[in-house]
C-alpha cells in the first residue's frame, strides 16, 4: 500500500478502488453473516475424514476448539470490525506488510476454493446421489459429468447473483445443517437404545503425536473462515458491530454442529468401515434403519419405507449443505481477488464490479472455468475413481488453504503496532500472543502436510498416507510443494500484472499532490 498512517477508510485508495466500490450495495445484515458464517466453518465434506481416526479425533476436535478455533475468532473480531473494508483478508494482509505479500496471499485464498469446488465439494455430493438414489452404483461417466457439472455451475450462478438474492443459499444451507445434522444426532440415540453402540474406554481417546501429526491440518481447514464474511465488508449494513455478534455465535454452534455427529459415526460404526469420503453418508445410512430397514451380517445397510423417504430427504440435506459450502467460499474469496484487481495487486481486468448484479463477476466466471478444469482433470488422472479424486484435491485444498493464513494471523499483531490510532469497536486480549500461537499452529500444520511425521520419523510406517511407501517420501514432498510454489508464483505474477493500475494510482496522488501545493 501507499506510505502513510492506515486507516479504515484510506484516503488514498487507486481511482480504480474508488470506482468499483461504488457499485456495491449493502444488504448484508446481521443474521445473514451468522448463517453465511455457519456454511463456511461447518462443512459436512470432512467429517468422515476426521471421524476415520478413532476416538482420539474427537479428543483433538475439542482441543483445537480452545487453542485454535476460539483464538482465530478474537482475531476475526477485532480486524473485521476495525477494517470493515470491502476484500476483508487481502485488505488485512497488504496492509500489514504491503501488495506483494497481499498479492501472493489472496492468490492462495482465492484458488483454493474452486479446486475445492469442482473436487471435493462436488464428488462428495455425487456419492450423496448415488447412495441414495442410485442404489450405490457409480455413474457413468456422462451421468457423472452432466451432475458435478450442474453442481458446480449452479454454485457460479448463486455466487454472480447480487447479494441480496445470493445470500439464501447460505441461508438454506445453514438451515440444511441444523436440520441434517440434528436429525442424523437425534436417530443416533434412537439406534444406541435399539441395537447398542460401539464402547470406548478412556484409554481410546488419549492423544497421541501421531494422531495430532495427522488430524491437525484437517481440523484447521474446518476451523477457518471466521474471515470470509468481511470480504464483503462494504456490503454489510454495520459491520463494527454485526462482525463481532456473528463471529462468536457462529464458533459456539460450529462446535457442536461438528461435535456431535463426529461421536454419532464413531458411535454407530467400527473405525475400520470410516472412509474419508463415505463415513457420514454411510453412518446416516446405518441409523435411519430404525425408520426402516436392516443391516446385513457385512454391515451393508439397506433402507426401506420411511428410512428409505427420510434417506433421501437427508441426502437432499446434504447436497445443499455441500453446495453452500462451496458458495459462500466462492462468493467471499472471488470478491477478495476483486479487490486485489482494483487495489492494484492482480489484473486490472479482474477488478470489476458488475453495475447490475453488485458482484465480481469476471472472477466468478474464472472460478467456474477452474472449478471445471480440476472437475475433469481430477477425474480423468484417478480413473474415475471417486475415492482417490477425494483424496487428492483434498490434500491440495487443505495445504493451499493453510498457508493463506500464514499472512493473515500475524496481521492482528501488526496493523495493531502500526494503525493503533484506528478504532477498535472490539479488541482481542493478548493480540502478540493470539498471532504467534495461531500462526505456528498453522505453520506446524504446512509442514506436516508436505513432509508427514517431520521431526518423529518423516514418512514412517506412522506418518506415511495411505498407498505411499518410506522410499516414495521425496516424490510424496514434491506432489505437495510444486504445485503450492506454482501458486505462489501465479501470485507473484497477478501483482506485476497489477503494475498498472499501481502507477496510475501513483501518477494521480502525484497530480493531487501538485495541486493542494
């Protein structure tokens, strides 16, 4: 950014800036952000995920909730509501240590979330389908592509449409998850008293190095995102005070949204049958057969009558909470990179707010195209393979995500050195502390994704992934790095595209300058 005190409302934003906010609108209220917030945090698409690693992911879910999770909220808090500017973590970030950093940071944020779209979001919501309505058969390969397509491309349209129509998809996706997570922890205590459930001793939640080594970055990615809503800071109607107010309702339910039918599904089935990509689905699968039907001496469950309506009901409940999910990233991190557009931080040609509809719909579009791409490469490289498509973009996701942060947790610390003079609707305790311990938990959490086990036996029997060798941990390291090092050049090269805009900002304070003399 240009030299000279921030503020929230800086003076001396680029012409560029100044023109594309006009064109936002505020409808963005209060209990929007909390269900906007509540589609972001609790994602439905990792729950298995998590679950897959026995009682003691339970144990690590709560502990993450306090270091981590309740940390990540004060901080949200306090910037969103001191820098309630339209792009919300960008703004944050080149504020505190200037556009390239910004620039390189946002690129992260952003491309994160159509990969994430058109991978893992979309296939979770296929094995949805066909679980359900398919009879657990596999697609074909068109069928596949006419459905994931349509997911993914309804999910564009919602993101371009203005906000004040935009937003009820995050509504019905926050009502989708207290219906569908409600419902699914409700029959849980009905199949506990009918057929019994799977014992845990105290023993079986213990942690353990290695069950942190391989839980953290997942329960970090579900614990992010506190921060999407103030992308659209001048869409809210009073950010100071709704960001703080949202924030913290949103964490107290998310807890429990994600609490409760973790130990659902480690309660009804064995840790062995967890899958990453089926647990839930198939966990929901088991316990509606008290509404009707039976499980086979294999585990197979089969539903009928009104286990079999009420399955189909919460598959519909499922589609839309992954849906949501993928919307309200969308629609946050595609206005961030607008922002970078017009603040002078990646192509000019980006930053372009639409007169009609008061979204960035260029970038939405943009997000389409790769969502798309990553859809058919993804499944063209495994084969069609739902599982290994699953795994591979989450892993992507996940590390893409995580290190996005590693620019906006010290930001806390620092805009509160160097802008102390902003006002502070709600101030964090402790902001030195709060982004030291943040920022390492996630730096831990990089590492640990790209090199498993670093520092207690790298890539060992109880480090290395699943299908992965000791003797493949270099080609495992470099699967992980290229393509985050490709990102962050992208990001290097969105800034010098930005050049532009940055000089025509320079040339016009330097005019201005000229004239108050």
């Amino acid at each position: 950014m240009t030299a000279g005190p921030i503020t929230s409302e800086p003076a001396d934003a680029p012409p560029a800036a100044r023109s594309e906010r006009q064109k936002l609108r505020k409808h963005f209220g209060r209990f929007d952000i909390l269900f906007f917030l509540l589609c972001t945090i609790v994602g439905v698409d990792t729950i298995g995920t998590v679950a897959s690693s026995g009682a003691e992911a339970f144990t690590w879910l709560l502990v993450l909730a306090a270091v981590f999770f309740v940390p990540s909220a004060l901080l949200t808090a306090e910037l969103g509501a001191a820098f309630p500017d339209e792009g919300g973590p960008y703004i944050w970030t080149s504020r505190a240590f200037g556009r390239l950093a910004g620039a390189v940071n946002n690129f992260l944020y952003w491309i994160t979330n159509p990969v994430w779209l058109g991978g893992t979001l979309s296939v979770s919501a296929v094995t949805a389908y066909t679980t359900f309505f398919n009879d657990g058969k596999d697609l074909s390969t068109p069928a596949f592509y006419v459905f994931t397509l349509a997911f993914v491309w309804i999910g564009v349209l919602a993101a371009i449409l203005s906000f004040d129509v935009g937003k009820w998809i995050p509504t019905i996706g926050a009502w989708s998850r207290f219906l569908l997570l409600g419902l699914f922890t409700a029959t849980v205590g009905v199949y506990g008293v009918r057929h019994g459930l799977h014992g845990f001793g105290l023993g079986d939640f213990s942690p353990t190095y290695a069950g942190f080594v391989g839980l953290v970055p997942v329960l970090m990615f579900n614990y992010v995102g506190f921060e999407l809503p103030s992308t659209a800071g001048d869409e809210m109607t009073d950010a100071q005070k709704d960001v703080p107010y949202a924030v913290f309702r949103s964490a107290a339910l998310a807890v429990l949204l994600y609490a409760l039918p973790i130990l659902g599904i480690l309660l009804v089935l064995p840790v062995k049958a967890i899958s990453g990509l089926g647990g839930f689905i198939d966990a929901i699968r088991q316990v509606f057969t008290v509404y009707g039907g039976h499980v086979a001496g294999d585990g197979t469950a089969t539903l009928s009558g009104a286990g079999s309506v009420l399955g189909d009901l919460a598959a519909i409940l499922f589609i839309l909470t992954v849906l949501s999910s993928g919307v309200t990233w969308v629609m946050g991190s595609d206005r961030a990179l607008a922002v970078s557009g017009y603040d002078g931080a990646a192509p000019r040609f980006l930053g372009v707010i639409s007169s009609r509809f008061g979204t960035p719909v260029r970038v939405n579009v943009l997000s389409g195209l790769v969502s798309t791409a990553v859809l058919v490469l993804a499944h063209e490289l495994t084969n069609g393979s739902a599982a290994k498509l699953f795994g591979a973009v989450l892993g992507l996701a996940i590390s893409t995500t995580l290190v996005s942060y590693l620019g906006i947790f010290p930001a806390l610390a620092v805009l509160r050195w160097r802008a102390p003079e902003v006002p502070r609707p709600y101030k964090a305790p402790a902001p030195l502390a709060i982004s030291i311990v943040l920022t390492l938990l996630v730096l831990f959490a990089c590492v640990q994704l790209v090199a498993p086990g670093a520092g207690d036996g790298w890539f060992g029997p109880t480090y290395a992934p699943d299908g992965w060798s000791h003797h493949e941990r270099v080609k495992y390291l470099l699967t992980e790095a290229l393509p985050l090092l490709g990102f962050i050049l992208l990001g290097v090269l969105f800034w010098a595209l930005g050049t532009p805009t940055r000089r025509a900002e320079a040339e016009a304070a330097a005019r201005a300058g000229k004239l108050l003399g």
